[in-house]
C-alpha cells in the first residue's frame, strides 16, 4: 500500500518552493482532441453533456496522465460549465465554440443572469474518481474561467476575435460592466469552492481573452474580480494564466496567484523580472509554443532547453522562485500524441 | 490652382519630424467592408479581382478619404496580388481569405515558386487615378505584407490561427524556410518599386502575423528579409506593422523604418521607449483600439485623448519623433462609417 503523502509531489513541491523530484510539466488540453482515446469516448456525445458525466469526465481527464507521464491531471471541463450548472441556456457547438441563446447586454439582462448557488454534485463525483486513480506524486489541478473570459462570451454571444461588444459596453456603460462582473465572480467562486470541497490539490484560473486588454482597462475592469476569486481559493495552490498577455503580467500577477502561467511570447526570465518587480518572486508556468510539437525532436529538445534554462536563470537571480513546465498555450487539436508524450519524457530528462 | 506641393502635407511633415498643420490621420482598413458604397461597387466582383482593375481600387481607395477627411490613402490591395501577379495560384475566399491550392512545403515546392519580374501596370495606373484626386495635404501609402506574413499563408495553405507548419519548417528545416523567405523578398521589392514608379509617397510593410513569434525567432528567421525589403524602398517614408508585436517592436523597428505603428496593447510612450532603446526616436503611429469605435463619443473621445497624450509625452521626452493617428489594428467590417468619421473629427480637433 502507498503511504497517503503528498510530500514528494513535483508540482506541489515547486509551487512550495522546494526541489522537485523532476522537473513537473503539464499541458493545457492535454485531455482532449489530440488523443484518439478521447475522441473515441465523446463519440456522439456533446461536448456540455460530457462535462456532467462523472466516469466520463474523469476518464478523461486521466487519459493524458497515464498516456504521456505528465505530473499533474487537469479536471476536464469547460469555463461555460458553471454558467450551465446555475441554469443559463448556453451551448457548445462543435468546430465554434459557447454559444449563448440570448447573449447578456442590459441591464434586465445581467439581473436575470442566474448565479450558481449549488454543488455540481456530478463534477464533484468525477472529481473523487481521478483521485481514486491519480498517485501521490500527481496533481489534481482544477479548472475555471476568469470573469472577463467569461463575460466575454456571454456579451458577444460566442466566442470573439475581437471583442467589440465587450469593450463597447466596458467603456461606454462601465457601470453594467461591473454590474456583470459581480453577477459572475459569486459563480466562479461557488464553483471552484465545489471542486475543492470535492479533492482538487490546486486549481487555475484561465483568462483566455485577458491578452485583448490593455493595462489600465485590465486593472480597472477586471482585476478586481479576479482578485476577489483567487482570495477565496487561497487554502490551496493558485495558478494564473491567459495568452498574449505580455504587456499584463505584472498586472494579473498581482490578483494574488502563487504561480503565473507565461504565454511563449515572452522568455521566462523577462516574464519573471516583469512579474517580481510588482509582486515579488512567483512560480513561472510554461511556456513552449505549442506549434514547436510539430517540428521534430531535435527542435523540440533545443526549444525544451532553452526554455529550463530561462527558468533556471529566473530562478537563480531571485525573480522566480520554481518553475512549472506547461505550453504557453493549449495543445492543437492536430497535435500528435507521440509528440507529446516525447516533449515530457525530454523535459523529465 | 492649388499650388503643387507637399510641404504642407501633415503626415509627411509628422514623418519630417516637423509639426504637421493638424494631428495625420490614417486608418488601417479605412477601405472596405465598413463603407456600404464599398460593398456596392464591390458586389459581384471577387476580392482578387478588383485588385486588379485600375478604376474600382482607385475608387475604393478614395471611398474612405472622401468620407472621414482622414489624411492618407491606403492602396486598396492584398498581401497575396504579388504572388497572384507573379502567376501563383492562390485566390481569396469570402469570409475566409487567401487559400492556396498547392501549399508550399518541399524544396520543390519552394523553388517553384514564381517570381514577380514584371510591372503590375493595373496597380500602377490605379495609383495614377487616384493620386489625379488626392490634394497635396492628402499622402497615398503603399502597400506590402512582409514575408513573414506571406510565407504563413503558403505554407498553411490559408489564414492559420496557429501557425504550426510555418514555425515547423522554421524550427524542424531552417534552411527550407530561408530559401522560401529569399524567394518572396525579391517579389516584395519589384511590387514596391512598381508602385514607387507609379506616384506612391510613403509605405507601409504589414507583418500582420509577426506577434505570433518570439523575439529571439523573429531575429533569426524574419528580420533579415524585412530589413532587406524596407533598405530597397529607403527613397520613400517607410512604415512598419504587426498586430500582438509588443515584445518584439525593438526588433521590428532595427528593420529600418522611419515610422513604428504600435498595436493598442502597449501604450504608445511605453513602445516608444523600447523602440528608442535599439533604434534611436522614430516616429509612431497608432494605436486606438478599434473596439472602441463601437463605444459611443464620449468613450471615443477620452480614449483619442489618452493616446495623443502618450503620443506627446513620447515626443517630450526625445522617445519619439512624432506622431501618425491610427487604430491598433484594422477597421473591423462590421463598424458604424459615422463613428470612423465622428474619430476623425476629434483627432483632428
């Protein structure tokens, strides 16, 4: 029988700030498309359903843990996943993306906006069957949408390139905005409550979009909610992440996360200067390019390394003070398992 | 008669490093889907084929000056009418973009790639129409995608979000990559020197997909070939774009250009200082997001305002030059025409 410790973690020993056993890597949707397993379980199955299957879900979520060795499993999910929970008529189409019925633009609106006031008790189950399977040395990390995300498509009605509506109703009516930020930080934070009360060991906070912003709308119309989420998480390890979101570390590393996912725009060690100079030493997480796990082993490796060795730089200047490997993006659908798999064991060596 | 001369012109005198009569004004996309006499002389007539008829692209060109008072004119072009021209089989899908029937991915492929050696004379009498209209305060910009750009479209077959096969034969066959970057330079060139011959007063390089590269790839693998294209067209203003580019703009800007246009994310006395840092002042051009064209006046208004003060607080400092109006990124279709020209007054004012 295996002693119940969580000591020798790799994930959890670098947010803590300790030597890992090994280098811990993770992939954003590392469960999904890119595994022929998983597109063999959803077959006919639509994507919001299978975000309430329980076997499902979990099976899911611990089909790339035990095909590529990665030292942490992210709960299966989807950021809509609260909004559906609390009763908003919202869908997933394939090949699109969320896509609302009625999107959110007055004031009647954002009132009617229903706010999760219960357990996800199917979620909660998945949850205790990856724990089952998942050893001491992996890490369950959770899963939600920030609210600007979040906002974003409920405002546009699917997803956006651009974002019009969301920053038309940011600037020209600031007080609605806020209005639905409230309205949805409850949620978020009702929802990640549920995933902890039901055994995640850490969670993330994704703000896809967050990149779309410039600084001074990003710390006056959103910070504060995120702030206000990760504040209630804080009773376990806190990740932080959106992509092109450059010009905003500083700025999202100061809505309280241990750990700041970098997008592979910026080296670790200009992300991590960046990130300390207005919070102190973090956790770096990433941040190779997901396109790189097209271009063969020896680019593959070269780019691996160069990327440890920015970290470890980071590291040993005292603007960092661990380092997470993870993409600085999600994995393309079109990804080749192999290539996943080979990208760890290379990070693991 | 109007005494023929372009001293008075505000975006050459902002460029000259003088103080233009009013703050030049130009918007990335000002011609096209935005303007409903755009899509009714547009209709029925496909994309790439208007680019080359001489008539139709001096209208469309001349559509948006008429209507907004702005202060330049864009060539109504596409990146790919090189390549087209040059005899590629390439075309321009509606809604989708520029889709290539044979990618180019081998060394075959790439030393087949025709070459452009002929004047495209319907580009040049366009020119010559529409510069019989402009006024001497009224400066025509030509136009290119820098080779980045392009060989994204080649390679991907069509717009890519991610662009994983270009950074794979960057990354996994360098030097298949360098010989396709020398094939399309010397296109580049011809079709910017045809439109110099032709009367075009400055231009504008668009590496629109450029911010998808780190720095350090962007160094290695695209700035020699921009560098290349903006030293041939040195007898003319040179203007340099990307969207996302905010960890790359010293590197953009070491391509040789005497003006920077800045995505909105980075606040344009922020980009100035990291351009200056490298490349010595040059001047910036930019950088409203168009998003905010759907936020009504007073929203427009203060954010118009913020930009000019960065822009001049650049300039006080000795980080700039001077200043071009622009948005942060293209015109998006669906915008109201009224509040593009509602812009215009304001900056204007």
């Amino acid at each position: 029988m295996e002693i119940m410790t969580a000591k020798n973690a790799p994930l959890l020993d670098a947010i803590a700030g300790k030597t890992p056993s090994r280098t811990p890597v993770w992939f954003m949707r590392q469960a999904g498309r890119s595994l022929p397993e998983y597109r063999q379980v959803r077959e006919g199955i639509p994507m919001l359903d299978s975000c309430f299957m329980p076997e499902l879900l979990a099976e899911i979520t611990l089909q790339p843990v035990r095909r590529h060795d990665v030292d942490a499993a992210i709960l299966f999910s989807d950021i809509v996943v609260p909004l559906k929970a609390a009763g908003l008529d919202i869908d997933i189409v394939p090949g699109k993306g969320p896509v609302l019925a009625d999107p959110i633009r007055t004031a009647a609106d954002v009132a009617n906006l229903p706010i999760l006031d219960h357990e996800v008790t199917e979620v909660q189950e998945g949850i205790k069957i990856i724990n089952e399977e998942l050893t001491d040395q992996q890490t369950l990390i959770g899963f939600a949408g920030a609210p600007f995300t979040l906002a974003s498509y409920l405002i546009e009605g699917g997803p956006s390139k651009n974002h019009e509506k969301t920053k038309a109703m940011m600037h020209g009516e600031p007080e609605l905005w806020h209005a639905l930020m409230q309205r949805l930080t409850p949620t978020i934070i009702h929802w990640l409550r549920g995933q902890i009360n039901a055994g995640i060991e850490a969670m993330q906070l994704f703000d896809s979009w967050a990149g779309y912003l410039t600084e001074k709308d990003y710390r006056e119309f959103v910070l504060p909610y995120s702030t206000e989420i990760l504040e209630s998480v804080k009773d376990i390890p806190r990740i932080h992440f959106g992509v092109g979101t450059g010009e905003i570390l500083a700025a999202m590393g100061s809505a309280g996360s241990e750990v700041m996912g970098v997008d592979w725009r910026v080296p670790l060690d200009v992300a991590a200067e960046r990130i300390r100079r207005e919070n102190g030493a973090k956790v770096l997480q990433g941040n190779l390019d997901p396109a790189i796990l097209f271009a063969g082993t020896k680019a593959l490796t070269k780019e691996i390394q160069r990327i440890k060795d920015e970290a470890n730089r980071a590291i040993a200047v005292g603007d960092a003070t661990g380092h997470i490997f993870n993409l600085g993006h999600g994995v393309m659908p079109n990804t080749a398992p192999d290539a996943i798999t080979e990208a760890v064991s290379i990070i693991h060596s």
